[in-house]
C-alpha cells in the first residue's frame, strides 16, 4: 500500500466559525463526511500555494532575464505560437 494513501487520524480545536464552514462545504460539496470536505479544503490551500509558488518563479525569472533571452523567447514564441498545435490530433 501507498504510504501517501492512508489516511492519519489527528484531532484538532476549531472555532465555530471554521466548523460552521467545514460543514457547509461538506453540504455545497456533497462530501461524505466533513474530514471530507476538511481534506478538500486543505487541497485547494495547497494548490493554490503551489500556484502562487510557481507565479512567484515566473514574475522573478522575467524580472531577472535579459533583454536578449526575453527577445529570443519572444520571437520564438511569435514563431512557434501559431504552428505549435500543427500534426496534435484535437
């Protein structure tokens, strides 16, 4: 068995506030159960940190390349852009 798909029991002290939310996502979700919809959740925390971790890389490595490299990616891009899906079956 994965190790990454067993579940870990933990307990934690939430605010009403925070249950109050985990239930109505279990409810708008259709979870089974609010670990459930806590799992979901935490999911798209997690996704969405990686999505800002990775904007973060982009805007530094624009931020930094020089005008050379971003001239060469740009015409590539102009080249490339319109042919790019060509032969990929749709």
């Amino acid at each position: 068995m994965n190790p990454d798909a067993r579940k870990m029991r933990r307990s934690f002290t939430l605010s009403p506030e925070a249950v109050r939310f985990i239930s109505e996502t279990r409810q708008r979700c259709g979870a089974k159960s609010e670990s459930e919809a806590l799992e979901l959740l935490l999911r798209e925390a997690m996704l969405e940190a990686k999505r800002q971790e990775i904007d973060a890389a982009c805007k530094e490595y624009f931020d930094t390349a020089s005008i050379e490299v971003l001239a060469e990616q740009r015409e590539w891009a102009e080249r490339t852009g319109p042919n790019m899906w060509r032969g990929i079956p749709g």
